[in-house]
C-alpha cells in the first residue's frame, strides 16, 4: 500500500478519533446539593438582576414580605422563590419569621 497525503491523512484521523470523542464531564463543584430551579423562575431571576444588580435578592425578599403580609400568597412564593434562588439564607430567614416553614 503506497503511502499517499490522503492516505496519511487518513490513518492520523483514524488514530486520533477516541482522543475526539467527549468524556463524561465531572459534575460540577459549585452543584452541592442545591435545588434545581424552574425555568420560568431561572428566567424571572435573572431578569430582576438585570434590573436591581447586587441589590436584587433584596429587594426580591422584600417584595415576597410584603405579597405575604397583604395575603396575596401566589405572589408571596414566586418572589420568595426568586429571592432564594438568589440568596439561599435570606430566604430560609424570611420563611422563619413568616412561619412559612
């Protein structure tokens, strides 16, 4: 068998391809155990960081207070959701004095 550059070409391609194929990825190291978020929470998130930067988990658990104590619950959860997925410890503060847990 003659050697050609497309033979060579080939055989490298050859001996390359299980270097090509992907490995299973590692699950990540900042995944300890945290709880997977809705998308449609994910998306209303990250739009109110958009908004109020820094500042959002905030103003996202005061927002939650303030559905809760009006009585407006729905509300109340979908922030409260937003402000944990932001600030796990401000949330579970918040759902203490609530005594929503």
């Amino acid at each position: 068998m003659a050697y050609t550059p497309n033979t060579a070409f080939s055989l490298t391609q050859r001996a390359l391809a299980p270097l090509r194929t992907p490995a299973a990825l590692p699950k990540p190291a900042n995944m300890n155990g945290a709880p997977v978020v809705e998308e449609a929470v994910l998306r209303d998130t990250l739009r109110h960081f958009g908004e109020y930067g820094l500042g959002a988990a905030g103003k996202a658990l005061e927002t939650a207070e303030a559905a809760f104590t009006r009585g407006d619950r729905a509300t109340g959860h979908h922030w409260l959701e937003i402000g944990r997925a932001l600030d796990r410890r401000g949330a579970a503060r918040l759902e203490r004095a609530l005594s929503l847990v």
